[in-house]
C-alpha cells in the first residue's frame, strides 16, 4: 500500500534509507572484491552515487520538524546528533582505516551483509601521505566548530525564548495563537535539521576529495557498517 500521510511517508523513508543502506554495503564490498582495487572510475560512481543516494533520504525528511527517529531504535536516536551522525564522525571513520591497531583490523577485515554472507573487506594498509593528514586536520578542526554553531543553535532553541512565549500563549487558552507558535517552532526546528544535513554531505564530499578513490570507497564501508549493526543491535 503507497503511503500517503506525513507519518506514513516519513516511516516508508527511513526504512527505505535502511535497506539502501544494506544494499549499497553489498555492492561496494562486491566492488571492491572484483576491481581488486585498480577501477578507479568505478569506485568513484560508486561513490558519487552512494551521496546521492544520502541526499535523497535527507530531502524526504527536508522541511520536517524532527531531528530524531521515531522508527529508529533507541540505541540509535541516543547516538544521533540531529537527525544523523556527527559529520566528524565520518572523519574520524576515515583515520580508522589506515593505521589501526592489530587487534581493531579484525572487525574490519570481515563485514557481515544483510542477509548473512560475509565478504572481504580488507583494510587499505596505505598510509594516508601528509597532504591528506593536513586536509583531514584540517576539516576536522572546520567540522566540530561547525557542528558546534548548529549545537548551540539547537541549545539557544530548546532552552531559550521558544519555550517561555508557548507557555504563556497556552495559558491565555488562545489556540490559534498556539498554533502560530508552534508552526514558527517548526520552521526553526527544520532550518537547524537542513543545517545539519547539509554539514553531513559537505564533510562526506570533502572527505571523498581527500582520499583515493578505494579509501573513500572503504570509508562508506565503514559507515555503512556502523549504522547497520547499531541498527540491528538496537533491534535486539
């Protein structure tokens, strides 16, 4: 059945962003498994397609005032910043992937799918050249003072002058002055979530920019991952 409220729509997207999740994980890691590394232009349609495809789940949402999911587990909405992960959470995936520690290569060397085979990852043992470590400092440092202003913005919303006004219009019994409240709740609440949402997809780009093509195809691996298993641990 198509849905066709706000609510039923938004629920169909996130479980849509789910499942593209899953099956963008199958395909890069089949990628990776057949180019061996040496397709660069295959990697990079990959990559270009799997931020369209975060692009698009973010517009479903566009313009609606949530910034957590009420269909996402509670595992993951306590781990959410703002409707998703931290952007510099990506970054930090990134300096994961080359240099790790013995023992942290084994949960990345094997990446369980969705419907239980496992595939070869394999772990870039290329070490990042010190342009890239610059670049990545450097962002880095650009993404947690942005996500910092974003923070402070919803902080400023939750705990400034949104809540006071509402209390005093609800005790005056005037519903449509209530009603005008909360739709300026709303806008607000929307402009911080696209705020966030467009930080997501700058860091991503940026970030696919700075790598080679097969580490930026790894790093997507990576993030799939991590939102999958909290997923289903979340499930559990």
């Amino acid at each position: 059945m198509i849905p066709t409220s706000r609510n039923e729509r938004l629920q169909s997207g996130f479980h849509h962003w789910i499942s593209i999740q899953r099956n963008n994980l199958k395909e890069l890691l089949h990628a990776l498994t057949v180019a061996n590394g040496g397709d660069v232009e295959l990697f990079r349609h990959l990559a270009d397609k799997n931020i369209q495809h975060l692009i698009d789940h973010q517009q479903i949402k566009s313009g609606c005032d949530i910034y957590s999911s009420v269909w996402g587990t509670s595992l993951e909405n306590s781990l959410f910043w703002i409707g998703g992960f931290k952007p510099s959470i990506y970054i930090r995936l990134a300096s994961s992937i080359t240099g790790m520690e013995p023992e942290m290569l084994v949960g990345l060397k094997k990446l369980k799918v969705a419907d239980g085979e496992t595939s070869a990852c394999g772990v870039d043992t290329e070490k990042y050249s010190s342009t890239q470590l610059k670049l990545m400092k450097d962002l880095n440092a650009n993404t947690v003072s942005r996500e910092a202003q974003i923070s402070s913005r919803m902080t400023n919303f939750q705990e400034g002058g949104c809540i006071e006004p509402r209390i005093v219009i609800a005790s005056n019994n005037s519903n449509h002055e209530l009603e005008l409240a909360l739709a300026a709740h709303g806008v607000e609440l929307s402009s911080i979530v696209v705020d966030a949402d467009e930080l997501r997809v700058t860091v991503l780009k940026e970030l696919m920019h700075i790598l080679t093509p097969i580490q930026g195809i790894r790093l997507l691996i990576a993030s799939y991952r991590l939102h999958l298993s909290i997923h289903e641990c979340g499930r559990k």
